[in-house]
C-alpha cells in the first residue's frame, strides 16, 4: 500500500508522529510524500532522513532548551492563553508588537542544524512540503521541496515553526510565523501535488485546518486516543507515553483491534459474554445486588434486568450495546481504575486476568472503608453515585473472582 502523510503541528505532542510512523513501516505501509506544519515539518524532515527509528531516539533523548528558548515560563503562558478563533486576529497584532523584541532562538538553530541534513532529504526517495505563512506578504506559503532554494531548507524548517514570542528575525528578507496560522494539517498541499491517498496524522494541536478540497481523495486520519499534554512539555515520560500511544493507537486503526482505552487483539463474541455473565453464581448475583443496592428479584432476572442495566448506567454505556461491548466496557473502566498498562497488545482472557491480580492488591490497600458511612450513603440514594469507582471494581472483583463456566476457555 501507498501513501502520503501529513503531520500536524503541536510542539512536543510530535513525539507521536514518532510511533504513529514507526507502526506504519511493520504495517508495510510505503510513504511516498511527506508534509508537515510546524513541529510536524520537522519530522518530517526527520523521518525522510533517516526513519522512523533515529525519529524515535530523537524524541526519546530530546532535552527542553534544545527545542525551546530561554524564559520558557513566559513564553508557555503566553502560548496557552490563546484559542483557534484567535490566530486570525492575531496576525495583525503580531506584525505590529513584535518588532525585534522576542525570545532567543539559538538553541532551537543550532538543533535543526544539527539534527537535519538537508542533502538526504533532498536526495530521498520521498516527497517533503511544509507550510509556513509570511507575514511580510500577508499570505501562506505552501512549498514541496523541489521549491525551496538549495541550502534554505533549515530557513523553511524554521519559519514553519516560528512562532509568536520568538525574537524576530528575517529568513531570506522575509518575515514568517508558525504555518499554524494557515494550515496545521496540510492534507491540500499533498493533493495539490498530486497524491490522492493520504494519511494524516493528528496532534489536536493549537491551529487553524483547512478543510480538505478534494472530496474524492483518501483521507484516513491517525487520532490521539488520549491528551498528548502541554505543547512545550518535553519531559522523557510525556514523549516516551506519547511514542507509544501513537504505535498502538496506529496499529488499532489498521489492524482493527478493539478497546476504548486498551488495544485487544480480540474479544469474544456476544455469546460468548452472555455465557460468561450467565455462568455467575447465585451468591455472586446476591453480591452484585448487594454492592449496587437493588432489590433482590429471581437472581437471573436480577442480573439481566437490573444489575447489568445499572453497570451500563454508571459507565454511561451506549444502549445500543451488546454483551461483548458491555463486558469489555465494565474490564476497560476499572484496568484503567487500577492504572493497568494500556500499551500492550492482549486478549480478552489476558485482560481478566490481568484485572483479576490487580485486584487482590487493591482490595488489601481499601480495606478501610467506612462501612457506617456506606450504609448512610446507600440508605439516601447516594452510593453508588459518590462511591462509584468503588462500586464498580466491587462488581468486577465479584464477576471475575473464580473460574466460570461460562466464557471462552472457561474463565
């Protein structure tokens, strides 16, 4: 399979560029054209260079004052200040007030120049475009490389990136601010040249997004599954968690696994999962009434009717759901309760199991409740709305608790 990506800008949410690109190659996907705005500019770059894994120990080795420059405080509260419908009214601000005043830019040059080599790039099998927007003729600049001057690339790199605060300079006699202010997404630019199929790779960055021209063309986006966090927050867990979420957020789109929050190579059937709530025992199904606060009816039809429908409830389930979805809803929301790895790939079985032991730990450290406090609470209504969490891994710690009947592989 062919395409060409387009990597938003975001700052130091780009590290997922990093994995989203890594699951691309072990998907045998092949890219014939890269481009990026800001931050994405210079992945792409990057990755045109020398692959998705010298991106990923650039990102993973990265340190702040290489991408940033001195008075980072000042400069992060300024920049999170602002909204999407600002940019546009800002563009005039920003020519004015700006001047020469601003903040040094040294580290973040001496970066590109290090890291970027312009000659491999150029010589690469793969197409490059960036988008910047020039400030001294009020409009974007859209390019592939073949339209950036021999030894500029660096300026263009640069002036894709420049963003306001920055100390302002002139690339080539001219002024430019962040391709943000234009497009952050630049799927067009790709069409404009030519490719039809296309991959674009999310941040949910701060910026303005053209809306695609082509409707015929391909357009398959990579999402972040969760918060990539601050823009400038270049810590080595936030961009190795980053890395990873968009490996696996890659793989889940392409690979059609399952998971809300956690990426499973399968799930059972709806069959499967009613046999597996069916095979509780009575005493279970008493339990779960107990821990809910429902009043006790025949226990089968205590489980189907009431137990369940109020587990759907709490976890704000869709209606629509099947016994499969519903039970992978429940093992999502309380592995994520219990700070299970979410970056790994499992199975149904591996993810009960991995709850099941979790379990054992968490029920030892809450061991303390406030008992009277509960039966107050559960007396005026209010149980399992201010003890939800609670409540819920009560039920998974009863549903899961021994070997079922019911289920695949007898869980």
């Amino acid at each position: 399979m062919k395409y060409a990506v387009a990597l938003e800008g975001g700052g130091s949410k780009g590290a997922y560029h990093a994995g989203a690109l890594r699951a691309l190659r072990e998907l045998n996907i092949e890219i014939e054209a890269v481009t990026g705005t800001s931050i994405g500019s210079i992945n792409g770059a990057y990755y045109i260079q020398d692959g998705d894994q010298k991106l990923t120990e650039f990102w993973n080795n990265i340190k702040p004052e290489q991408l940033i420059p001195d008075h980072l405080e000042i400069f992060k509260n300024s920049l999170i200040t602002w909204e999407v419908d600002d940019y546009r009214a800002l563009l005039k601000e920003i020519r004015i007030t700006i001047h020469e005043r601003g903040l040094d830019l040294s580290n973040y040059k001496k970066t590109l120049y290090d890291f970027i080599d312009e000659e491999k790039v150029r010589a690469s099998t793969i197409d490059f475009g960036l988008v910047t927007y020039s400030l001294t003729d009020m409009k974007p600049v859209e390019v592939m490389i073949k339209d950036i001057p021999e030894g500029k690339l660096i300026e263009f790199l640069i002036a894709s990136s420049y963003l306001p605060g920055f100390k302002r300079e002139k690339l080539s006699g001219k002024s430019f601010i962040d391709g943000a202010f234009h497009d952050n997404l630049p799927v067009n630019l790709l069409i404009d040249n030519g490719y039809k199929k296309i991959i674009a790779i999310e941040l949910l960055g701060i910026g303005l997004k053209q809306k695609v021209k082509d409707k015929t063309a391909e357009v398959i986006y990579i999402v972040p599954s969760d918060d990539l966090g601050k823009v400038l927050d270049f810590r080595k867990d936030v961009n190795k968690s980053n890395i990873l979420m968009g490996y696996y957020d890659t793989l889940k789109l392409f690979k059609y696994y399952y998971g809300n929050w956690y990426y499973l190579k399968d799930i059972w059937s709806p069959e499967e999962a009613f046999e597996f709530f069916d095979g509780l025992s009575k005493d279970e199904i008493d339990g779960l009434a107990e821990i809910l606060n429902i009043k006790r009816i025949p226990h089968k039809r205590c489980l189907f009717e009431r137990i369940i429908p109020k587990l759907m409830e709490l976890i704000d389930i869709p209606e629509v759901a099947d016994y499969n979805m519903v039970l992978l809803y429940i093992l999502e929301y309380v592995a994520k309760l219990l700070s299970i790895n979410r970056y790994q790939l499992i199975t149904m079985e591996e993810l009960i199991k991995l709850i099941t032991n979790h379990l054992l730990h968490f029920k030892n450290e809450h061991r303390d409740w406030n008992e009277s406090i509960i039966k107050l609470l559960k007396s005026t209504g209010l149980y399992t709305q201010t003890f939800k969490d609670q409540v819920i891994i009560g039920c998974v710690g009863l549903i899961t608790a021994g070997n079922k009947q019911g289920g695949r592989n007898g869980l």
